[in-house]
C-alpha cells in the first residue's frame, strides 16, 4: 500500500516500539500511567512505516509531502479506532475551522476524514490486517485500490530486505524524489520569499542534479542472537 515514488520509507518492528514505549513509560513514573491509555494502540501493532511523496502541485495550500503511516496490527479495527478517538480529540483542540471527523467511501472501504482549510487532510482506514492514515484522499485511494507499484519498483535485493528479511527496522530513500522535491520547493521560495546566498547555491540546478543522480537508497537493521546487524546498499538510476 506504500506510495509508488516515495521520498522516504521509514519502517520499525512493533516489539521494538512496544520495548521503547514500555521504558518511556517506565521513566515518567505516575505520569507514565496517565500517557498509557493513549498509547495502547501500540499494543497490538506488529510493524509501523512511514512514507512521504511529493504532492501533486496546487493540492494544498503548504509546499508539504505527502504523507502516510501504515500499521499491521494483530487487531486492525481495534487498532484503527483508537486512533480514530486520538486524533480525532487532538485535531478539534487546534482550534482549526472543520477538524471533525466526517464519513467516506474510498474504493469501496469504509474511511475516516476530515479537511483543514489549508488543504491538508487526514484520512483513516483499516483494510487486510493495515491500519491507513494519509494526508490525501489520492494517497488514500491508491492504498485501498492497491493500485501502489512501491515493492516492484525496488531492486531484487531491496525486494528481499522490505518483504522477506525479518529487520528491526528498513528505511528507503529515492534521491531522484528527493531532488524534484528540492526543486519544487526552489520555485516557491524565489517567489514568496528572498533566498541567502547559502540556499541559492544549494537550490541550483547542478546541485539538484547530482542529488538526483544518486539514485536510490535501501538500509536494514537486523537483530539476531545478540548481534546487531547494518545493511545499506545504492541503486543508480536507469541511464
């Protein structure tokens, strides 16, 4: 369900958020217990990721991503009600005109949403076992469509870390995206505000080039028997 091109996918092993989320907790002491209701939905959550995309120019008003968190969880409608309630709470005490939650089909799936004035959104779903936020009703109904060319667009072994390889935790960078991002971000400054001469060097098409021309990037973090493991390799891009 992961974005076709993303800039960056970032995925962690749920026992290692749980691990984590238990020793925060744990420091806080009797605070601890008033956060853990609100981090329950971590319970169930066998692995999280979070990926962002550039963003179809004019769908909102802030040059931003977009942006997605996908979680297999052991009880996804569970899961995607907690944070429906969460959210929800946290949306309405912005102050922003509209965050409320409002009902939608998306390619035949049941889906939370709400609109902010600005143009960004969220939306809320759980389908085969995922829980599906996104930023973007687009976003949204590529995931439910299965309509995402992520997995087959990696290399062979990149393939073989993000679906086969039990890692703590993958992460992916595309330097191409990365680039077009910089460079679409580049037109908004120049015209809504004045460029140093630091973001001018780095804004010039050379430098966006050469950050294209890095390709692709796929890292993992392997724990086994005591020993941590640290994987990453580089993709060229197709001349």
């Amino acid at each position: 369900v992961l974005p076709t091109k993303p800039l960056i996918v970032l995925s962690v092993d749920g026992k290692m958020i749980k691990d984590v989320k238990e020793a925060l907790l744990a420091g806080l002491g009797e605070l601890g217990a008033a956060y853990r209701q609100q981090l329950a939905f971590l319970d169930d959550v066998k692995r999280i990721a979070i990926a962002a995309s550039v963003a179809p120019m004019g769908q909102s008003l802030l040059p931003i991503p977009d942006l997605m968190v996908v979680a297999e969880s052991a009880n996804a409608e569970k899961t995607r009600a907690q944070l429906e309630g969460i959210l929800g709470l946290a949306m309405m005490s912005s102050g922003m005109p509209g965050m409320a939650w409002q009902d939608k089909q998306i390619e035949g799936s049941a889906v939370k949403s709400m609109m902010s004035p600005m143009g960004v959104g969220l939306f809320l779903a759980s389908s085969n076992g995922l829980v599906v936020a996104t930023s973007s009703e687009p976003v949204m109904k590529a995931a439910l469509g299965n309509k995402s060319g992520f997995s087959a667009a990696l290399p062979k072994r990149g393939g073989e870390v993000f679906n086969e390889t039990q890692t703590v935790s993958n992460l992916y960078l595309n330097f191409e995206e990365i680039g077009s991002y910089v460079e679409s971000m580049g037109g908004m400054m120049a015209m809504y505000a004045p460029q140093g001469q630091d973001a001018s060097k780095f804004l010039n098409p050379e430098n966006i080039q050469a950050i294209k021309k890095m390709g692709s990037m796929v890292g993992a973090i392997t724990f086994d028997k005591g020993i941590i493991g640290v994987d990453s390799f580089y993709q060229q891009p197709a001349v």
